[in-house]
C-alpha cells in the first residue's frame, strides 16, 4: 500500500477536497444488506477456505493506522454458499470490523460486523443468511478497519493462491488482487504490489460427496532415480452427471507430491534413490474439494543403480512403446537430451516396428541444429524391437550441453508413446531427457523428409536413444558368444525337431540389453513355436524371424533359448544366429553361429522309442504330435509291445487327444489291452467316427479308412490307461 507520509498527505487533500465541495454529497451509501450481530466462528465440517488457520502474514499490523477497507478478488469451482468473512488480526487493528462480500462488480451481497475478537490471529463473522454463489464466477469479500495496522504481505497475489474448491487469481490479471480502499467501508478496486491483506471466506460447497478411489493402480521402475504410476481414474457424481473427477492426488507414503488434472491417469515419480522400494496411493478430488478415499497401495522398487559404459535411456525392458505411428509419411523422430559428464556417442538405438519399411538413418545434433554426425543405415529386415546403427567415428559431447538425437523413419510406421513428456522427463545418470516443461517440448519430429526435428508432437517419446561412452567410467570388457547345440544331428520332414542356442559371456562385467535374431529359413517357418528361454523373452513376431530380448546377463554367466520347429519340407536348412549388446564386444568375432540341418523326407509309420523319456507324463511337441496336456503318458515297453508305447495318464482318463501337424490324417495304428471287451473309438471333427473291439492281451491293429485330412484325432477307450498304443500310421504329406 502508499508509505505513511503519502497516505497522511492523501488524507489531507481528501478532506481539503471535501470542505472545497462544501455540502455535496459524499460518496453514496452502499446499497442496504443485512449486518449481524454475531460471536466469531471457526470454521465448522465441510466448510472451506483459501488459508488454513496456521497461516500467518508476513506483518501482523501494519504501520499505518488509517482506516481502509481491505479485500480479495475469489472465485469457486463448484457451487455453495459463502457462510462468512474472515481476517488476520494483528496489534493495533482495533476498532469495530465489518465483513463484506460483494459481486465482481461492487454489488454488496452481505455485510455483518465482528463481535468477541480475539486479540490477535484469526477473526470470524457469519452472516444471518448464507449467500450462494455460482461456480467459476468471480466475487470480492472484504473488511473494513477503522483504525489501520492490518495484516499485509508484499507480492503475496503475485501468483494465483489455490485451495480447491477456492482461487485467488494473481494481481496481474483482470482488475487485479490484493484490494484496498481507504475511507469509510465500501467497495475495494484499488491495488499496491501485490499485496495479500489476509482476508478470506467461509465457504460450504453444495456437494458433499468424494469421488470413488482410483482403481488398477500399478507402479513400475523406470529407471534407478524414477517410478511410472498409472491407474483407472477416479469417478465423480453418478447417472447421466457421473465423470472423472476434477483432479487426481498422488502420495508417496502420507506425502503429496502431485496434483494433477482428473483426465490424467499416468505420473512419473523421479528424483528417487535407486534400489529403494517406495509406496503410493491415488486419491480423487471433485470440483467442491472432497477428496475421496486412497487408492490401494503399490509398491515399486527402483532399478539398482550402476556404472555404466555404454549407457542408455532405457533397456529392452523398460523400453517398450505398445504403438506405432500409423501413417506412412516420412519423418525424422528425435530426443532432446544432455549428460553430466563428457563422453562419446558411439551408436543410436531405436525401436523399430514390425512394418516392412525401408531402411532408416540417425542423426546427431547440437541444440540448435548443427549435425553432428550421421550413422551407417539399417539393413532392409522385417523383424521389430531395439536396433542399434553404429557412427563411423564416435561423436564427442560436452557435459550439460543440450543435444538432439534422431533418426529418419522414410517409410513413417515409427514407434510412438503420446504426452511421454508431459509430465515428466527421463533421468538415467550421466544421461537426462527433460520434461516437456523444462525442454520447452521433448519428442521432437520433422515431417516429409530427413532434417534437424524441431515439433513437439504432443510431447511424445519416439523411442530414440544413444549408447554413450563417458570419459571416464566402467571400461571393463565384455564378450558375449553364441553357440548352436543340436545334438540329434538330423530332422525328419513333418516331425518336430529342436535345438539350442546359448549366448554366454566371457567378459568381466555384466552385459546389457541384449538381443538375438534368428532367421527362420523358408519351409520352417509356417510351423515354428514359440521358443523357450532361461532368461529374457523369445518369439516369432514376425514369420520369419525368431527374436530375443535379455535385459542383462552377467560376466561369466549363459542364457539359454531352445528352438522348436516343424520342416514342412525335407532338404537342408541353415541358421544364422547373431547376438548383439550395448556394450562395444572385446571379442566381436563370436557373436554370429551357424547351423546346418540336413532334414530327411517324412516318414508316414510314427513310433515312440526315439521320443525322449520314459514312464512319465508326455505333452507338448513331439514328432508330427501335439500331445494335449495332462492326457497322455509315454510308458516303458509293455505287453505287447517291445518298445516304448503311450497310454492315458492316470486313472479316470478315458480319452485323450493328438494335434497333427501338416496336412495328414490317421490311417490306423496298433493298440494292446490285457482287459476282455475293451473298446477302441477314434474320431476327427471331420470324418466319420470309428469304433473297434480290442482283442484280449493281443496287439490289435486297426485301420480308419479315413479320406482327406485331420488336424486333431481323439482317442477313447473303454478302459482308459489299460489301453497302449504305438504304430500311429499317418496318410502322406503332400
């Protein structure tokens, strides 16, 4: 507000003024309102306000003992009824206190006078009728103090104030904030940097029912220093009104943290400390302030932290986009980034889709657009997941300097994850991608063409990363190997084969974000299963190519993955296995393995002595079979038979059923039972059921007289496990 000498030197011209206009009319009364006559109150269950009753001015009273009306511009999310006026009391302000509440444009709604003050602190009026206001509608409320020395902060409306429902907007918007007028009680519109005078409401929302609890709250590492948290938001009203609630609260343990708009439902939890667990709940907040009840508790545990030579953003774990870019337009994709310590790019890595798109390029730039550097490009392949595209000669960067790096996707289908950014950046030490707040956008992109990517496109990640090499760090070597084990040695056309493939490291130290590709050769791909691995995740996502993904494998330690196929051809097959890491290999010329399988022409008569085990439960893939779980058993030679024959497995199995693999059929097959009337039925979704008496402790051949093909035949007996059967003929393969 004016210094002293000014509001003294102000007086006076107001009252010389005044005596000039001799008996015109002062100013107007304010139009009539009710005044009370009431105790001071504090503020009863459900009522709001903008300042807690801890909160204390910067100056309790003032050096100035004029008297001033004092005010606060306001306005609530949700509608209710203002119950009251409050103020901080200091020293000195003393005298009779009005309470006041006006329109945005100085209509008096209501006034009441204080009674039973305090010496000091918090002060309270009500008034005889509680006033309701409408929702997002700005109105004044205000005090008059007779005597000056009020309570005052200095650039407290410097900002907008907000305690939901209720907002204060700061005093450089609209007609300002921080009201004042000096004289007898009236209508406030002058302002003085900024300056909060601690006057607030009592104010009761009409709707006193929280929002539900957000659900499928889940909490997962992103990284050592940050945590992801998603969950199914939290719901307001019900019927045709029922919607998200205003805002979304996240608490670490009993800490807030974050308060966020009710149509988000994602936060990145950063600045953690790594190999730490930490807990969180998500409450809900409607637009009168009831919070709804937390959320259940999870629990996550960030990445334990260590050096790291090449480092990264994000492993084959926690790199995982869920969506691709659906158009084909060409476009550089990139990252806006920077690192604590000086270094060495020496590769970009990107997550390629599984489109057949032409092959990519990446670049590096300064922050301003200078190229830095361009890596050799991608081999035409049609696989998807992390790929990696060397520099020719290592790019140099300075420690906390901001850089770009991306790639040219020509053929558009780029992998993509909206509003990454939004929220929150990615911190992997030395290595930071900052929020989109703090980069002014991340996720940036060049459309129709190649060229430095400058658009923010709804801050999202396009999965482009670096393998950085700092000046000084871990520089212990890493060797990591691949082997093929096929110790059958040959295949059979139409019958399973398998093999292994075992990537080890000789290095000493941990290598990370490994990854294996196996082509699969034409005539084995159509019939290829999903492979099974000791660590990390396998499969065929696309037809011709068998993919890995291992986080990490320790120095000195193998990784596992066995290859199952089906040959729908007989010749020779050849497989390439190539294993790569982020790590530069001290040994690079073992990471590529190739096996040759000579696979002979199908054998129509299928026995079971070669199949591996005995006197146990069989299931899976075996021979041209699919063995249905839990129903079959490969027993020992038996009865009839003089080699290894299959049954039912276990009592009470009086069925059981044989996926056949290519386009085949069962002819007929041998069966032995010891028991008297037994009946065999064999039967096919397609072909006519079939039903033969067995003959007493004598291998019993049967025959179907099937035509066409069958691609899963059941077997039944009368007798369930007492049954054997060995000699499954099968019709030939095309």
């Amino acid at each position: 507000m004016l210094s002293r000498s000014s509001i003294w030197m102000t007086t006076l011209l107001l009252g010389f003024m005044g005596a000039q206009l001799g008996c015109g009319a002062g100013e107007p009364s304010a139009p009539g309102a009710p005044r009370t006559e009431q105790v001071a109150q504090p503020l009863l269950p459900g009522e709001r306000s903008l300042f807690s009753a801890s909160a204390v001015p910067d100056v309790a009273a003032a050096n100035d003992s004029a008297a001033v009306e004092l005010g606060m511009r306001f306005r609530s999310d949700a509608p209710g009824q203002i119950k009251g006026v409050r103020f901080y009391k200091g020293a000195g302000n003393t005298g009779t206190h009005t309470g006041s509440l006006w329109s945005a444009s100085g209509t008096l709604l209501a006034t009441a006078t204080f009674q039973g003050e305090t010496a000091s602190g918090w002060q309270e009026v009500r008034f005889t009728t509680p006033v309701n206001i409408t929702a997002d509608t700005n109105y004044v409320v205000s005090y008059h103090a007779p005597a000056g020395h009020y309570a005052a902060t200095s650039n407290g409306f410097a900002s907008a104030l907000a305690a939901p429902p209720l907002h204060a907007p700061a005093s450089g918007t609209g007609a300002g904030n921080g009201l004042y007028r000096y004289g007898a009680s009236g209508f406030p519109t002058d302002t003085f940097q900024a300056t909060n005078y601690w006057v607030d409401v009592a104010f009761q929302p009409n709707d006193t029912t929280p929002p539900t609890a957000p659900t499928n709250v889940t909490a997962t590492p992103n990284s050592s220093t940050a945590i992801d948290l998603t969950w199914y938001a939290s719901v307001d009203g019900n019927g045709e009104m029922q919607g998200n609630a205003r805002a979304h609260l996240v608490y670490r343990g009993s800490q807030l943290i974050a308060e966020l708009p009710g149509t988000t439902t994602s936060y990145r939890d950063t600045g953690l400390t790594p190999a730490t667990a930490y807990s969180y709940t998500v409450r809900g907040r409607d637009a009168a302030g009831n919070v709804g009840p937390a959320s259940a508790t999870v629990t996550a545990t960030t990445l334990a932290s260590s050096t790291c030579n090449p480092c990264s953003f994000w492993n084959v774990v926690t790199g995982d986009p869920h969506a691709i870019n659906g158009d084909s337009t060409p476009a550089e994709v990139g990252l806006k980034f920077h690192t604590d310590v000086a270094g060495t790019v020496t590769k970009i890595r990107y997550y390629k889709s599984g489109m057949a798109t032409p092959p990519v390029v990446g670049h590096l730039w300064s922050a301003t657009g200078t190229l830095l550097g361009t890596t050799a490009q991608a081999p035409v392949e049609s696989g998807f997941g992390w790929r990696e595209l060397a520099f020719p000669t290592p790019v140099s960067l300075a420690a906390n300097t901001t850089y770009v790096v991306s790639y040219f996707a020509p053929g558009g289908y780029y992998a993509i994850t909206s509003s990454y950014f939004s929220n929150a950046g990615v911190d992997m030490p030395p290595l930071h991608a900052p929020s989109a707040a703090a980069a002014g956008g991340n996720g940036v992109r060049h459309l129709n063409g190649s060229g430095f990517p400058t658009d923010a496109y709804y801050n999202a990640n396009f999965w482009v990363d670096v393998a950085f090499v700092p000046t000084t760090g871990n520089a212990s070597p890493v060797d990591v190997s691949v082997q093929h084990s096929f110790p059958a040695g040959s295949g059979v056309r139409g019958q399973a084969l398998h093999y292994d493939i075992t990537l080890t490291n000789h290095g000493t130290r941990a290598a990370t974000n490994l990854t294996l590709d196996v082509p699969v050769p034409t005539g084995l791909a159509p019939l290829a299963f999903i492979p099974s691995a000791s660590v990390g995740s396998c499969g065929y996502f696309t037809q011709d190519n068998m993919h890995c993904d291992i986080t990490d494998l320790p120095a000195g330690q193998s990784a596992v993955v066995r290859m199952t196929l089906v040959p729908s051809l007989a010749g020779t097959f050849q497989f390439q296995a190539t294993v790569t890491a982020s790590e530069t290999d001290n040994v690079p010329g073992n990471n590529t393995s190739t096996l040759t399988i000579p696979v002979g022409a199908a054998t129509n008569v299928v026995t079971f002595d070669a199949f591996d085990g005995a006197d146990a439960p069989i299931t899976g893939i075996h021979g041209p079979f699919y063995f249905v779980h839990n129903k079959w058993y490969l027993g020992s030679p038996w009865g009839g038979f003089t080699t290894q024959s299959v049954s039912f497995n276990g009592g009470g199995v009086n069925q059981g059923e044989l996926s056949i693999y290519g386009q085949r059929t069962v002819v007929g097959l041998d069966a032995f039972t010891w028991d008297a009337g037994a009946t065999l039925t064999v039967s096919c979704f397609n072909q006519p059921t079939r039903t033969f008496p067995l003959t007493q402790g004598q291998v019993t051949h049967v025959v179907t007289n099937w035509q066409g093909t069958c691609s899963s035949v059941t077997l039944a007996t009368s007798n369930g496990w007492d049954t054997n059967f060995d000699n499954i003929e099968l019709s030939p393969l095309p």
